[in-house]
C-alpha cells in the first residue's frame, strides 16, 4: 500500500496544507495542483515582463520550507507547478535545496507547450477545432497567447523511475498527479485500463484538496468537526487498483460517502466515458463503503481505452470587462439599486457608449440564483437591509470599458439616496483571456522527460 | 401526492467547463433516488433555469451512487473568464437546483 496525498487544490489554496500534509501523519508522495487554466494565462503575463519567471513561485517558497521534512520522511513531491517554465521552476528549487545544502533530484516533464508550433498545426490541416463550438482555430489565430497539451501520468512515472525525488511538470492532466506514483509503485502497464481508471478516480477524488474531507460540503455542515484545521485527502493505494480516501488523525473535516461523492460529481460530463489521456474512466461502476471513520473505500472501478488524442488548451485575449458595485441600504434598497442601474444604463447610452453585454446584479437580492430564486417576496422587499448593485460590461473597445468604470462613483452623489461605495474605489479594466478547448492526435506530441542532476 | 422542496431529499454541487454547468445531484437515502429519477427530468431542469440555461440539458444517471448528473449548457454567459456574473463558475448552481419543488408519494 501506500499513501498519496493532495495539498494543493488550486494555485490560491492554503499555504498551509502541504506541511501539515508532511508533517501530521504518514505519507509517501504528495502531490499538489497548481494550475487553473486562467493561471497559464497569469504565469505567461509574468514572463513576457521576466523571462525566469513563469512557474508557481509558492512552491518553491514551500519546498525551501519543508526540504529537511521530505529528506527525513522521503516523501517525493509531484507538482504541475513549472507552469509555462518548467526548467526556470526546477533551477529554483535546486538553487533553494544548495543554500540548504541539501542534495536533491529534481526531474521535468515538458513537451506540453505547442504555441509555437500553432501555425505549421494549421497549415498541416490540423485544424484544433473548438470542442464546444466545433470552430476552426483560424478563427481566433491572432489573438491566441499560449496553447498547450494535457500529458498524462505515464511520463511523470517515468521521472520516477529515473529517482526524482521531486517532479515538476507543465500541464497534466491533474489527476495524473495521483495516477502516476501508482503506476510507479505497481508496474501497472498502458493497457491496464482497469487499475489505470481506478487511479484517475482516485486522482479526481483529490485533485480539489479538501473538497473531498469535508470543504464546501453539504450535508450536515454545521456539525462537520473543526474547519479550521481541515485535513487534506490522502489515498491509500492497493495494487489491484482499490484503495481508500481519508486524512491524518487528528485534523478536522469528515471523509464519508456523502462528501465523496459530492467531490466525484464535481466537473464531470457523461459519467460513463471520462476521458483522460490515459484511459476512458467510467465513474458508474464505483463501488463506496465507508471503511472506518473518515475513511471511505473504493473498488468495482472499470474503464475502457483511451483515446488517440490529447486534450489543448488555447488561450486567447477577447476583449476587456470591468464591474463596478454600490451598496444601497434601508428603506426600499433594491427599489433604490435598480433605479440607479435604469440611470447608469440611460448615461451609458448618453455618452454613446457600446457594449458587447451589460449585465445587472442585485446581490442581496437573487444575484447566484437569479431566476430559478425569483424576485423577494413583495413583504419583504421593501424591509431589506441592503442590496449590492452590481453591473458589469465587456466590450473589445478598451476605452468604453474605461469610461464605464467613471460612471459608478459619481451615482453616490447623483443618484438614488442611502448608498455606499463599499470602499472600492474606481473598477479595474481587466483583458479577457479566454479558453480554446481542442484535441490533437497524440503522434504528433512527445513528453520529454529529464533529471537533474543528470543519471551518468 | 405530496409536494417536497428538492433540499429535504437531496444534496448537491455544481461546478462549471468553459460555458457549461455541471450539477451533480445525489440522493439523501438510497429510497430517495427513484423519485428523483422519476420527476427531476432534463426538461424540469431546463424549466428551472429558464432564462439562465440557453442551451439544452442533458441528464445521466449513476445509480451506483444515487446521483443524477446535469449538463446545462450555454448557462454561464460565455463562462468563467468571460462572464459578468457574481457566479462565473457556477459554484451556487447547486443549490438553485435544490429549490426545485417536486411530487412525492
């Protein structure tokens, strides 16, 4: 058996969670996701202004933090966190394990990055069409920024197999985190779609960090034990591909089959084909038991073949946005909130401005749920304490979307009485950076794997 | 037949993949999932969100785990990094589908 944890969910998740993940409890591997699909889009900003940067700089932060704890546990570390710039992300942590005079192997999966090899795709006929929207890449060609391919876990269990104590790759699939020490440890082979698919339903189970022990859980909230110091999923990995979800003794949150199961239905489509590079995994034939307490076991997972394709993601700029917001209070809030949209949107049109899409908000109100909500009910509508007026506007002309973000402030003083500006300030204008979902035949990408300090 | 609030007899989360929702809606008691099977259809769910969801719904069913799992599409105003939404990525669409009210025995 052994034990792979997650102490990362996304980049912005706990800073904390990977050291009480090494430090609270056994494990072997831990495994941390860093990546979002709008954080290539950031790291790739930050490198057009510094070319060694690129890469989730947290973690290098927490491996110069916990080296010594990895070395005398051997734990071995698995993180997507080399971003655009794998290589610049392992430089950085062997520069930090020298000034600890620590001796560590530090391996890199790339190959994921194909932007510039975009142009001679198209020209070959390889038209990266939109998977949503079935749209030639042509479309957008111009404004693309970045694309790169999902691996899977085959080339990170490489990296292990070469003695890398920690692996950084660029983009993974995110459950291959999990997947790749298993095949690792149990020799699993390509083909073995079974036990492969069991691993992705055990990388899915974790890849969101504590949304699976008890996070953003719906049943019985209040009673879920010490939130604050929520443990992180662990699983415990048998050859025959079962094995179980739980978290260290001692740590607060619940693992039991109402939040595993909350957790498997996050962001999947049909559940009879999920596919990964590795294999189709299919999230009907799991079995759930609740082992013990805070432990939930898995087994009865099949899958089928993979695909011949690899998922890409292209990022593409589409305009700019900006939302701006005011609080109005008691009597009449939300009569008061939408008396000011009516007025903003007449001045907007004043001053002949033009949007793609402006759209209304009332938090307070019905904002999340909106129609399914329904409007308050009109006994209380007139009674609520207060209601956030929020309006947002996206347009591909930067200096509408700017002249817009003036339009909020001067309405705390022109306006409908009883507001507040929340302390805001003026709204910022954003680029959009949207997303190209494609695919690409495998044989046309190759991982490339590589260990430093260098094998011979 | 008697009328329940989808919340008394189901739990739920909800997350998003570029301008589609997913909501995943599992059952409370395994005595509860036929009844969910039998009245929260793609065409109740689509109903629900009329007006959000502009395209169509589909509905799969894991009966493994007592969930049904929903696709809305076109539901999230171009999606996460587009959208204007205080929602961009859906994350409270679950529990809008827990408003739901259906027929009981």
């Amino acid at each position: 058996m052994i034990r792979i944890a997650n102490g990362q969910g996304f980049w912005g998740d706990s800073l904390q969670a990977p050291v009480e993940q090494i430090r609270r409890g056994p494990i072997d591997y831990l495994t941390l996701d860093y990546l979002a699909e709008v954080t290539m889009s950031i790291l790739q900003k930050q490198r057009a202004r510094d070319p060694q940067a690129g890469y989730a700089r947290d973690f290098v932060e927490l491996i110069a933090r916990v080296l010594p704890d990895l070395k005398d546990r051997r734990i071995r570390v698995i993180a997507n966190a080399g971003g655009i710039n794998p290589v610049g992300c392992r430089d950085a942590v062997l520069e930090a394990a020298a000034r600890q005079n620590i001796r560590v192997k530090v391996a890199t999966v790339t190959g994921d990055d194909i932007t510039d090899r975009l142009d001679q795709f198209l020209k070959r006929g390889i038209e990266l069409k939109n998977m949503d929207t079935d749209e030639p890449l042509a479309a957008v060609r111009a404004q693309v920024e970045r694309a790169n391919v999902y691996f899977g876990a085959f080339p990170v269990a490489q990296a292990l197999g070469k003695g890398a104590e920690i692996v950084i790759t660029g983009r993974v699939a995110d459950a291959a985190l999990t997947l790749a020490p298993m095949i690792h440890e149990f020799g699993w082979k390509e083909t073995d779609w079974d036990k492969l698919s069991a691993g992705v339903i055990a990388g899915h189970a974790i890849e969101c960090g504590a949304q699976v022990t008890g996070g953003n859980c719906q049943v019985d909230w209040e009673t879920i034990p010490n939130l604050a110091d929520i443990g992180y999923p662990i699983v415990e990995a048998e050859p025959d591909g079962t094995f179980c979800v739980t978290k260290h003794a001692g740590t607060g949150g619940r693992v039991t089959v109402a939040s595993v199961k909350e957790q498997l239905l996050y962001e999947i489509g049909d559940p009879t084909q999920y596919i990964t590079p590795d294999c189709v995994a299919d999230f009907t034939t799991v079995q759930l038991d609740q082992a013990g307490a805070d432990r939930v076991r898995f087994t009865g997972i099949r899958g089928r073949p993979a695909t011949n394709y690899y998922k890409v993601s292209a990022s593409y700029t589409a305009g700019y946005k900006a939302i701006g917001s005011l609080v109005y209070t008691w009597p009449n809030a939300y009569k008061k909130a939408r008396a000011a949209d009516q007025i903003l949107r007449q001045r907007l049109g004043l001053l002949g401005l033009r949007f793609d899409a402006v759209r209304t908000e009332f938090l307070g109100a019905n904002a999340c749920h909106g129609i399914p909500a329904g409007e308050p009910a009109p006994e209380i509508e007139p009674h609520l304490p207060e209601v956030v007026l929020r309006v947002g506007v996206r347009s591909e002309n930067r200096a509408a979307v700017e002249r817009f973000t003036r339009e909020i402030a001067p309405l705390v003083l022109n306006g409908p009485p009883g507001v507040s500006g929340l302390g805001l300030g003026r709204p910022r204008v954003e680029e959009i950076v949207a997303f190209w979902p494609a695919l690409i035949p495998k044989s046309e990408v190759r991982p490339e794997v590589a260990i430093w300090p260098s094998e011979s | 037949m008697a009328k329940r609030k989808l919340i008394d007899l189901a739990h739920a989360r909800s997350g998003d993949k570029g301008d589609l929702v997913n909501i995943g809606l599992i059952a409370l008691k395994p005595e509860n999932y036929p009844v969910l099977v039998r009245e929260v259809t793609a065409d109740r769910v689509k109903q629900h969100f009329a007006g959000v969801c502009k395209g169509p719904v589909e509905r799969f069913e894991l009966p493994n785990l007592g969930a049904l799992n929903f696709l809305l599409h076109e539901a999230l105003d171009g999606g996460g990094t587009v959208a204007l939404k205080a929602d961009p990525q859906g994350k409270t669409y679950s529990t809008a589908l827990l408003r739901m009210e259906i027929d009981v025995d």
